[in-house]
C-alpha cells in the first residue's frame, strides 16, 4: 500500500480516529505499512476539509462506461480465445465506442482477467478417468530405485507449422484447470517428420528421425527395438522395463516375440495416456528450442538437423 487512493473508507477512518486520539504519524504507519505521505496527506485533507473523501481527479476522462466495461467482460468470457485487439472491435459494432487494444486489456485486468496459455489435455471419458486413477495409485509406491530401471519411449511429429500452444486464452487466477480455460487436443496436424527416442534416470538414446513412410511394426523391430533398446537392456539388467504406448506397430505379434526372445519386459500402459509419459517434457523442451532459433527452420531437412543439433544438447 503506497498512496492515498488505495485506502478504502473505513481505513481512512480508523487512522483519522488514532490521530485525533493522540497517535504518532510514525506508529500508524509502521503499524499499516503505509508511506509518510500517505498519512501527512490524510491528515493535512481532514484537518482542512473536516472529511475524508477525496476530492475527484482532473485527469484524463475514463474511455469506457460501467456498462461498456461489463459487456467487454462478458465478451472476453464468452471468447476466451480472441485477443485484445479483436475485443475491442467488438465493443466498437456493438455500442459505437472505439477503445485502444490497451485500453481493454486494461479493462480485462480491472475484472480478473489475464492472458495466459490455455491448460492442454487429452478428451478422457469417465471410463479414461477412474482406469487412470488407479494406474497411479498403483504406481505412487514404486521407489526411485524401481523408476530408474524404466525405459520411456514415444514417437512424436515435428512440423514447420508452429502448434496452438504460443496462443493465450483470457483468464482469471487459479482457474487454470475449470474446462472452459483447456483445451482439448487429440491429434497434432501437419506433421512431416517422425521422431522416436528414449530417456531414462541416467541416460537417453539418440533421437531417431523417420523422413519417409509410417513406422510399422517391421520398422519398430528393425530400426528401434534391435538397436537401441535391447542395448539399454543389456545395459541395465534383468530388471529393465520398457514403456511404450499401445500403438499398434508397437502390439504387433512379430514385436512381442521379439521383446520375448530378447528378455524385455513391458509396462502395462494405459490407452488415451500420452500425457502420463515423462518423456512429453522432454519434446516439450526440445520445440521450445526450436520456436527460439533465428532464422527458424525452413525446409525438412533444415528442421532435423535443427531436431538432431538441439536433442543432442538437452542436458
């Protein structure tokens, strides 16, 4: 609390109250955390006015009415997803007032509201729910000892269209999670290149780049499973276990007789549970350095040199 205008009517009361009964300007504001001018200033305008309410301002008339700052609330909560710039051309073809981009967002602020990035998650039926909830009960007493022996391992598409995630939405504080405030994503379009890698505790496998076709289970055995991951579990011992998601290249029958010929056992994974896989962090990090590059990537291969350079750099 550092000025005069943000002192409510009962507050300016009770100090008038102190200093008519003999207190120090000096223990008031210790005891309020105020600035001496803050309680000079009050003092010196009941002394000279016999009253506490501030005299109104002589600035800059406000830009927006009561009614127009309600009806920008109500927009921004209806659509969350448009900016401010959007917002107030909206508020100029309803009511014919023209508001600057700044002006609403400051009006945003006034209501609670702020721009941040959506919270994104995968559609869950209530059936995805209550499987889920008891895949991490059972899993919350595992030690760290048992983690470290668990490969975890996905695919994921890298595009030179940048994603939804740079996008803000308008919301209030602590209302991340309410679902008008997420944003359901099931597929990432406009992938053009495969990439597949792992990570442990204590290490990681080389990112593996698919340019051309889809990866079956053929390619899964040839190109992953026989030259990377049988290594880290010879690596680590009888006690590896490798995750994998449910995708079907990696059910297919020639896979599970290959991780049985080689002794690799596989954790039990849920379906629809790509945002339980750690490793989501990992390509997280990875598309952040990316979107930080200058000159961005322009061309497929400029973008997996770029993947290759920037994987191999993640502590």
């Amino acid at each position: 609390m550092t000025n005069h205008q943000r002192l409510d009517d009962l507050m300016r009361w009770r100090i008038v109250g102190r200093l008519e009964a003999g207190q120090s300007q000096v223990e008031i504001r210790r005891e309020f955390n105020l600035t001496p001018s803050v309680v000079c200033n009050l003092w010196k305008h009941f002394q000279d006015t016999g009253s506490i309410e501030r005299k109104p301002g002589q600035g800059r008339p406000r830009a927006t009415k009561a009614t127009e700052d309600r009806y920008l609330s109500f927009i921004a909560r209806r659509n969350r997803g448009a900016t401010a710039s959007q917002l107030s051309r909206d508020l100029d073809v309803a009511t014919g007032s023209r508001v600057s981009r700044v002006t609403a967002s400051k009006r945003f602020h006034e209501t609670g509201l702020f721009a941040r990035r959506p919270a994104v998650c995968v559609p869950l039926t209530s059936t995805n729910r209550r499987v889920r909830l008891t895949w991490c009960r059972e899993q919350r007493v595992w030690s760290m000892d048992q983690w470290a022996t668990v490969l975890f391992t996905d695919e994921s598409l890298f595009s030179l269209n940048t994603d939804s995630r740079r996008t803000f939405i308008w919301r209030e504080p602590g209302t991340r999670y309410l679902l008008s405030n997420v944003r359901e994503i099931d597929h990432y379009g406009g992938g053009v290149l495969v990439g597949w890698a792992g990570i442990m505790l204590d290490g990681r496998t080389p990112l593996l780049v698919f340019e051309r076709g889809t990866v079956t289970g053929v390619r899964y055995r040839d190109e992953i499973l026989e030259p990377y991951v049988r290594l880290f579990r010879g690596a680590v011992g009888p006690e590896f276990i490798l995750m994998d998601d449910n995708a079907r290249p990696h059910r297919a029958l020639l896979v599970d007789e290959f991780l049985e010929s080689e002794d690799i056992r596989q954790m039990d994974w849920l379906d629809g549970s790509k945002d339980l896989n750690p490793i989501e962090h990992g390509w997280d990090v990875l598309g952040r350095a990316i979107a930080t590059r200058n000159p961005p990537p322009r061309t497929i291969q400029e973008m997996r040199t770029a993947f290759l350079n920037e994987w191999n750099q993640l502590s």
